[in-house]
C-alpha cells in the first residue's frame, strides 16, 4: 500500500500511516484470499464482495471496486475504495427475518410454512410413503383477553402458547402463526390420521395447564382442523384450505374441539363460501325483505303491534329464512349492516302505518337484536339516531333480546338495556324457556315483555304439563310489572288455553303468518276483518291436578 487515507485506516482499525508499506493482502481475511488474489491475478477491477480482516481480527464483509493508474515509471497502480456491508447485511437479514418470521412470537410465518409443506411434500420424498399432517389451531376466546387485559397481554398469551406448542413437537416439525391467533403447525412423518391425533391430544394436554400473565392466570384452549398428505401427491394451498375447512367444522361444534378433514366437508364449505359472499352483496343489491308479523292484543283482538322478520329474496335460491343466514351473517360480522337496515326499514314503515292507521296506543314495532348487535359500543347511539331520522316515537319500538345476550356479558349489557330504555324504548325478553331461564335475574333486567317461546305453547294444546309452567311464568311476570307475549299460536285451542293463563299478547299463524308490509297493511285498515275467530263456546273440563275449569273451544 502506497497511499492510504484516514477512512481506511479507521475501518480496519490500524493508526494513520500504519498501512503504508505492509500487502493489501494483509486485509484479507483468510476464506476470501484465494478468491481476491486470484481475482488481482486476473487485473479484475470489481465491483467483488469478499471478507476482510481488521487490526483486532475480526472479518467482516466488504465491497471493493479497483481501478488500475498509471503510478510512476512505467509502473501500474491499483487504487481501491473499499465499503463496508456490515450494516446493510444485518438489515438485509433484518428483512428476510421479518419476511419469513412473526414478530410477536419469533415462529416461522406463514410464508415460511407454506415453503415448508411444499419442501415436505415435494417429489423428492416419494415412495418414503410418510404422509405429514397440518394441524390448524385457533384459541378459544383470544379476543377476551386482548380486550379484557391488554394488547401486550395478548401479545405475551401468543408467545407462551408458541413456546408451549413447540415444547410438545419434534425438532423436525414446524409451529408458524398464522396472524390473529391462529397457528399451524407441520408435523413430518406423522405416519396417518391416528398419528396426528396423538399429537392433537398431546396439544390439548399441553395447552390445558393455565398461562401466568400480569399475575392473571389466564385458560387457554384451543380447536383443531386437522388435514394428512402425501408426499408427491397433495399441494400445499389444497391441503391449507382443507385444514381450514376441518378447522371451521371445529368451531361449528360446541362439543367436537377438533375435526380431521375429510372430502365430504369441501361441498358443505364451498356452498357456505358461495352463500357468505352473496350475502355481502345482499343489502346493495336490496335483496333482503321486512316482513311483518302481527301481535295481537289478546283481551281485545286488536293488533298491538307487529315483529319485523327478516327476509332474503335470493336471485337463485328463492326466499330464505332468518334461521338458514342469520347464524351466517352473525359469524361474519354482517349482522351488524343487515341488523341495522332492518331496524331503519321496520322503523320507518311503522311510522307511515301510524300515520296512515292512528289508534291508541299507536302501533308499535318488535324487532330482533342479536348478540352481535348488541355488544356494539354505540348501539344505543345507532337506535337513537334511526328513531330520530325515521319519527318514530321511542316508545313505539320494542326490541327482541334472547337469554344468551344478557348471561354473556351480564355488565356491560344490563348497562346497555338501561340506556335503551332511557331512550325510551322498550326491551322483550324473546324465546324464553329455551335458555337459561333462569327466573331470578328477571327481576335485575329492565324488561317489558317476556315472549315465551312456542315450545310451550304447542304443547298446550294436549300436554297438561306445560300449563304449570305457562301458568308460573305469566304470574311471575305480571308479579314483576312485566307483559307477557305467547309465540307460536296456531290453534284456537292454544289461544283459549292462554286467555285462560290471561296473557297479553299472542303471535303466531293462527292470527297470521310474517306478511310483506302491504299484506299487513289490509289486516290494519278501518276495512279490516277483527283479526282471529272471536272466542265462543267455552267447555268445562278437569285438569290432571283435579282442577275444575274451563276453556275456549276452536
Ligand atoms: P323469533 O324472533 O322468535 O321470531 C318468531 C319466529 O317464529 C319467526 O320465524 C316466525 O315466522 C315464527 N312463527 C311465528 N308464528 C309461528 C307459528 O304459529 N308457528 C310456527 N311454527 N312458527 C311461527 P322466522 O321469521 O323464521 O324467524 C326466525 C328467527 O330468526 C326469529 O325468531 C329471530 O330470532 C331471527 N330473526 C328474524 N329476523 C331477524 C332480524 O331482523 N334480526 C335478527 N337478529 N334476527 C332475526
Ligand atoms: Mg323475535
Ligand atoms: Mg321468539
């Protein structure tokens, strides 16, 4: 070296001037020497990475670009300018781990993951006739964790979790998160569908023991979708999706905690795929249909009020029932857009019917809240707002709870149905009997209305068994200050039964199925017929109790 300037020789750690007079090769280190001086043999000007070697010895990663000069005397110079990579490698490395790995856990990723399946069943490995396994999981209930005891929370469950999946694999298995809190994980050689069990439970046992978090102890568990390939035979993506098809059947089940992928699952989820995505489009291709239902006041015949049921006129599939998207809708999230163009369509058809029908009281409106809609921060803002834009009065509009709203997360929604009926509103406990039932918090709830559900009432007819219990929970209603509405009338046999119990209000076919609104429009005219057949000769008879008593005849 002839000439060397201060850069130089700070890089490579020697004093200014030390580098004059000793070989370039000197800054070499050892693994790059062959390669750079046969590179100077060649009067290669570069731009060439090598590694070189600083006073301390330690190596590190350059770039060189050379130029030859004409020095002095006919001799040849080479000057160099030398770069260090050491930070651009390490960010370059940065990136690839960022690519390929998951920042909260530190597992492979998904795209990660997905080179590993294709590797494992690449055709290299043919004829070793050793399916591998993917197992889908997903945790229970994650989103009460983040939300109850903070993202860092969360962020710590996910890790404990990663650690604890890996502690029950082989070194040759991968664990990968998936995002949200899901992972999968790639289990080599499992042998078959009893091997991956084995290891699901052996999954399920491990997760089972609680996680300590901010002094939160914290139960974790997890469902599975399961899916076994061969080598040679299967695709990655298929055999993804398939996990993830075996995975929604194990959340579909509140008993089955894991499912094993099986063909006959694709036609059931390519169908629901078909369904999900239609549904999306339902609204703004005005798909969807109020129709109404009366409820009649039973002392007088009158109708008192209407429930607003949602309808989907699909362009193929003809006229769908709540019960065949309503459960869809809720999962995805679309009962949130559809719930509330119900609740505006029924709002505002109520409104033109009290004025186009005034009575007194004026015809009210029930319509269907679901769990979803209801943990809606800004629920009661929403109703509130719809009231005002559609002019209807607060007090005209009932809305349907069932049980499960107010069990889940009894706090938050008993302080919701408060608020609702400050505004005014009024609350119907729907389809009880099915649920919990539980008569002792009936009197911590703001209710209205209890609707009991037709499993009761279909059995009046002939089933003495059902009265008492009827009979119990109209007393403790009325006891509570509260109405009672009977669903699912569809004999006069019923309805005598429940004026005999002296009920309400009573829905159901014998009045008149859900209608569109111009159908319920003719049973609300000054022309209209009083609706159902007037009650007329009563017949004596004895309960089982021994009970003298008497009943409408239908
Ligand atoms: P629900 O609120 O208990 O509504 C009463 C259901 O009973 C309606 O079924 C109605 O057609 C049916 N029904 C009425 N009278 C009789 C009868 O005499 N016999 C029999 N067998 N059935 C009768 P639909 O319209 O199929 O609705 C089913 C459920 O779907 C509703 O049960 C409600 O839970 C839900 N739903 C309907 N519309 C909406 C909505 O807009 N939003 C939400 N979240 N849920 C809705
Ligand atoms: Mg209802
Ligand atoms: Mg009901």
């Amino acid at each position: 070296m002839l000439e060397v300037n201060q850069a130089m020789s700070r890089l490579f750690g020697y004093a200014e001037g030390d580098l004059v007079g000793r070989s370039v090769l000197d800054l070499v280190a050892p693994e790059s020497l062959p390669f750079v001086q046969s590179l100077f043999a060649k009067g290669v000007e570069g731009p060439f990475e090598a590694l070189a070697l600083d006073a301390a010895g330690e190596v590190f990663p350059v770039e060189v670009h050379s130029r030859t000069i004409p020095y002095s005397d006919g001799l040849d110079a080479g000057v160099s300018s030398i770069r260090d990579l050491r930070e651009r490698r390490a960010m370059e490395e940065r990136l690839a781990r960022q690519a390929l790995y998951d920042n909260v856990t530190g597992l492979p990723n998904r795209v990660l993951l997905v080179d590993r399946v294709r590797h494992a069943l690449s055709s290299a490995r043919v004829g070793e006739d050793s399916p591998i396994a993917i197992i889908l999981l997903d945790l229970d209930r994650f989103k009460v964790v983040n939300e109850s005891l903070g993202h860092s929370a969360g962020d710590a469950l996910l890790l404990a979790v990663g650690q604890r999946l890996q502690a029950c694999l082989r070194p040759g298995d991968t664990v990968a998160r998936f995002g949200g809190d899901e992972f999968a994980i790639l289990l080599d050689e499992v042998g078959g569908p009893d091997g991956a069990n084995v290891v699901a439970e052996r999954i399920e046992g491990e997760l089972a023991a609680p996680v300590s978090i901010g002094g939160h102890e914290v139960f974790v568990s997890a469902r599975m979708g399961i899916v076994v390939g061969q080598p040679g035979r299967a695709e990655p993506d298929d055999l993804l999706r398939d996990a993830e098809i075996a995975l929604y059947r194990a959340k579909a089940g509140s008993m089955v905690r894991r499912a094993l992928f099986e063909p006959s699952m694709s036609s059931v989820a390519a169908e629901r795929l078909d369904l999900e995505s239609d549904l999306r489009r339902a609204i703004d291709r005005a798909e969807l249909r109020v129709f109404y239902q009366p409820l009649v006041d039973l002392a007088t015949d009158r109708i008192a009020g209407v429930e607003a049921l949602v309808r989907w006129q699909h362009p193929t599939r003809g006229l769908i029932a709540p019960m065949s998207f309503i459960p869809l809708a809720e999962e995805t999230g679309l009962i949130l857009p559809i719930g509330r163009w119900v609740l505006e369509t029924a709002c505002r058809q109520a409104h033109e019917w009290q004025l186009a029908f005034p009575s007194d009281p004026p015809l009210t409106i029930s319509v269907n809240l679901s769990a979803r809609q209801f943990a809606q921060a800004d629920l009661v803002a929403q109703v509130a707002a719809i009231l005002a834009e559609t002019d209807l009065p607060p007090s005209s509009l009932e809305l349907e709870i069932t049980e499960s709203v107010v069990m889940d997360e009894s706090e938050p929604g008993i302080r919701a149905l408060r608020a609702l009926r400050e505004l005014g509103c009024r609350l119907a406990l729907d389809d009880f009997g099915t649920g919990y039932s539980s008569l002792s918090y009936l009197k911590s709830l703001p209710l209205d209305t209890i609707k009991i559900d037709r499993s009761f009432v279909a059995g009046l007819a002939g089933d003495d068994a059902n009265l008492p219990i009827v009979q119990a929970v109209i007393g403790l209603a009325h006891g509570l200050g509260i109405d009672v509405t009977a669903e699912g009338i569809e004999t006069a046999d019923q309805l005598g039964w429940l004026r005999d119990l002296v009920c309400d209000r009573g829905q159901g076919y014998y009045y008149a199925r859900p209608l569109p609104a111009p159908e319920l429009a003719r049973l609300l005219g000054p022309d209209a017929r009083p609706i159902g057949r007037p009650a007329t000769t009563r017949v004596a008879f004895t309960t089982r109790a021994g009970r003298r008593r008497d009943r409408i005849a239908g």
